[in-house]
C-alpha cells in the first residue's frame, strides 16, 4: 500500500512538472529575398535576436542573422533550445527558384505557397538551402528610353516644319512643273533619271527644271552622269 502510494505522488509529481515546464514556439516567420527575416511568433521562452523584441510572449521584429549566401544559394536556419511544441510556418521569398535542401525538425511543404511548416517537438534545429529566380529589373531603362525618342520626334517634327515653311514661301517663284520636282523629294531622294521617268518631262525642259531649282538652293545632286541622286536641300 506504502509503495503505491509513493508510485501515485511520483506520477502526479511528473506530470505537474511537465505541465509547469511545458514550452512552446508557434508562428509565422517571413524570409524575403534580400535575406531579411520577420518574425511574428508566440512562446514562452524569447529567442535572443537582434531586430527582435519580445513582449507578452509575442516575438515582432526582423533581423537579417538568420540567413547567409553562398555561390548563389541563400541559407536560412534556426539553432535554439528544446521546446515540448514547435508549429512555426516559413514563409520563403515570393520569387522563390527552387529549395536545393532542407534539414532538422519534422516539416511538411506547401510548394504552390512557399511554406514549409515545422511540426516537432525537442531542440529547435531546423535550415532550408534554397535558390532565388533572378529579378534584376531593366525598368530604369525604360525612362530615357522614351525621353530620348520624344526628342528624336520632335526634333525630326521641328525639321520637317522648318522645310515645309520653307517650300510654302518658295512654291509662288517656282513654276508647276518644278513644284512636281519638289513635292517628289518630299516623300525621298531618288535618281535623276528615275525623276524625269516619274513625271514624264522632255529631256532638255527637265534639265532647266534642275539647274533653276540648284540656283534657288532647293535641291542638291550627287553623283555621277546616270547615276546623280537628288534630294532637298
């Protein structure tokens, strides 16, 4: 009767024990892809982080002591003591590649989330090797990129303006056939032989035509016999 006694207040004495012992690590903990990490996690036993604070045995705060990189490969891990329940989900970064390793406490994987949940119980070792898709942003370039082809516009806008007020006050001291001449630069410079082809002038009337149009310093030609180009001045 003694010894049943002593097993009962034994048995009471141990399950007291654990049950004023008894701690626990529940939360979220957010990794983002500059290695950052964010906690928001209740116990009742803190954690000693920088960035860290804990009040009411809530954990808020982020630190940057949790993760390393390597060789393009981002390293986040936990080293702490012995707690009797661990539920803690990791959120990893959104651009998230692939996970290349993972090791410690018993965890399960939502991969559509990029969570991994650590359910266990004991020391709090946990690390999740993982690879991030490469985010470099060429947005910057966009800006100039549009600044620089408003001016070519309108400084091409600008040009073409300047040239047709110029012809407007030319048009009157020219005759019909010469404003043909020009009106067909306006779309290109084209041969000379193609010109004539174009608008159907006799020989000699659209070699006047030129020579009047080069002396009021309205086209300019290139080259050589047949193959003289001519385009606006």
């Amino acid at each position: 009767m003694k010894m049943r006694k002593t097993l009962l207040f034994l048995a009471l004495s141990v399950l007291l024990l654990n049950t004023v012992s008894a701690s626990y690590i529940a939360g979220d903990i957010y990794i983002y892809d500059n290695g950052a990490v964010r906690f928001n996690v209740e116990s009742d036993i803190p954690l000693e982080l920088e960035g860290v604070s804990f009040d009411n045995e809530i954990m808020r705060g982020t630190t940057d002591m949790l993760t390393s990189k390597s060789g393009g490969i981002w390293t986040f891990e936990l080293n702490f003591e012995e707690y009797d329940t661990i539920l803690l989900d990791v959120h990893l970064p959104k651009n998230l590649d692939t996970i290349t390793s993972i090791n410690g406490v018993d965890s399960a994987i939502d991969i559509e989330n990029k969570i991994i949940s650590l359910i266990d119980s004991g020391d709090l070792t946990f690390s999740a090797s993982y690879k991030l898709k490469d985010t470099t942003s060429y947005g910057w370039i966009f800006w100039p990129l549009v600044l620089i082809l408003i001016i070519i516009i309108f400084l091409v806008f600008k040009q073409s303006r300047k040239r047709k007020e110029h012809l407007d006050h030319v048009f009157p001291l020219i005759n019909d056939n010469e404003q043909k001449i020009i009106e067909l630069l306006m779309k290109k410079p084209i041969r000379q032989k193609e010109i004539r082809k174009i608008l159907g002038f006799p020989k000699a009337s659209f070699s006047r035509y030129l020579v009047n149009l080069e002396k009021k310093k309205l086209i300019l030609r290139e080259g050589e016999g047949k193959n003289k180009v001519v385009r606006l001045k």
